[in-house]
C-alpha cells in the first residue's frame, strides 16, 4: 500500500500549545510533499479564510492543486483563490433555531458564513483567543442573526470550557438536532453544529473522489471528536497522544508525541518514510 494523502486537523494536532507548527512538523511535511508526492490537506473546523497563516508557514497558500477541508467538512476548497469545490451549509431557520436555544445557555456563540465568523455573548476564556489573534472576527452586541438571512451560512457552534456542561446540552436539543443537524465536539471547548451528513470523513472521501485517490490510500490524523468521521474512513488512522480517549480507541496508531512535539513528524517518519519511531 502506498500512502498518496494526509487529512490533518489542525487545532491540538499540527498545532502545538502556542498555535504554531513546530520545525519538525514543516520539515517532515516539506519532505513528504517534495520527496514522496504526499497531498498535505489540512482538516478544519475552521473556514478557508481563517487559516491563512497556517497555509503560508506550509507553502500551501495560493497554491493551485492544493486543498483544504475546512467547516468541519463542510466545504472542499483549493487553494488557489480559495475556489470552493463544494459547499453544504445549514439553512438560516435551523441556524436562528440553534442560536435561540443558545441565547438561554451560558455559552458563547460563533456564527460562520463562507467568508466571516460573527460572535455574540463573547466569553472571557474566547476574548483572549481573540486578543491573541487566534482568529478574526466580528463581535455584535445585539443578539440577533436576521442580517444573515440571505447570507450562506457553514456552522454555528457553542463555546465554553465546561465540557460536561457543553455535553449536558445535546439531549435537551434533540428536538431541534434529530434528522437534520451533524453535532460534534472540538478543542475541548466547543460543541459545533453542522447541516446533517456534514463531516470531515464526508469531506475526505469527496476529496479523495475528486483526485482518484482509493480513500485505502489516505491517512486522517486529529485529536477530537470532530475528526472522527474522517479518522473512520481513512485507509490509516492516527491520533496524536493527547488526543480524548475515544479517539484513541478507534484509531490504528497512536502517536508518542504530543501535539507540542510533532505528531505529525512522527507520523510521517514511521509510515511514509518507513523509519522506526
């Protein structure tokens, strides 16, 4: 078996502690791109638009015939003008019912559209992600989304470091979520809500199609529960070591490293360049 594709989630996978992608990871993947034609395509929660950063520091920016899972799956983009290859959004009534449920909780909301991330009731723990420039967003003040109507919009997701708190809250939205809304949880701190039959596993196999990649030959690597779709249909999954232990569970590898010591190196090194690790 010959390995063509890496699905890589971003946030506690690639990225360690401080948001960055440490020298090991850049190297291992310059490599594996240059030396043994590996796809390098980031998975993400995250929209196109708010990974730019992380694309230029891989030489992955711009760059036609390279491409992104972003929205939790939620889109496929390349890379070169950021032109989206697919689009499956949540429609505007289920998205306000998600918000008008949220608005009686003690969570912080952020609405996504194809180009911006709208917050409301924003939490001391997500202002300093903001202060940090972990992202750029719009904060509004009045807690209404009827401006978004006729806007396309990704995902609307939760915030609040109380995960048991955050899993507290889905069998109260059954009603709401039941048939028609994908539910997942990422970094420890959000619980996302997606168009139903939107994951990244669905996202890996469309991308896979797309390039004639057999999905066989595709590895996923992430840490959370909203990369498990695609850690269940790739042909290798791998969790990094401090991945949650569901993850764990379901995946063929589990790397030595954490995400501050280069998981994705170590996965690299031991299944595209085959060295003991």
């Amino acid at each position: 078996m010959g390995y063509k594709l890496i699905a890589c989630d971003l946030d506690e996978t690639l990225l360690d502690n401080k948001h960055q992608i440490c020298q090991r990871n850049l190297d291992a993947i310059k490599k594996a791109r240059k030396e043994y034609g590996i796809k390098f395509v980031p998975a993400t929660g995250r929209g196109h638009a708010g990974i730019t950063k992380e694309l230029k520091a891989l030489g992955l920016y711009d760059m036609p015939e390279e491409y992104t899972i972003t929205f939790n799956g939620g889109a496929v983009n390349e890379n070169k003008n950021n032109k989206i290859i697919s689009f499956n959004g949540l429609n505007f009534e289920k998205t306000k019912e998600i918000f008008t449920f949220g608005l009686e909780c003690d969570v912080c909301q952020h609405v996504y559209t194809k180009d911006k991330i709208y917050i409301f009731n924003v939490s001391e723990s997500e202002q300093k992600r903001i202060d940090d420039k972990l992202f750029e967003c719009e904060i509004l003040e009045e807690n209404s989304i009827d401006f978004l109507k006729d806007e396309p919009i990704a995902k609307i997701l939760f915030e609040n470091t109380n995960v048991p708190y955050l899993m507290s809250l889905t069998p109260k939205m059954k009603k709401i979520t039941d048939g028609s809304v994908a539910v997942s949880f990422s970094s420890n701190r959000y619980i996302e809500f997606n168009q139903i039959g939107v994951d990244k596993g669905q996202g890996l196999k469309a991308l896979a199609t797309l390039l004639n990649i057999d999905i066989k030959d595709t590895i996923a690597v992430g840490d959370n529960y909203n990369d498990m779709a695609m850690l269940q249909v790739a042909g290798l999954s791998v969790a990094a070591n401090n991945a949650v232990d569901d993850i764990k569970k379901i995946c063929d590898y589990t790397t030595k490293a954490n995400n501050n010591e280069g998981v994705v190196a170590e996965l690299i090194e031991r299944f595209i360049f085959n060295n003991e690790v």
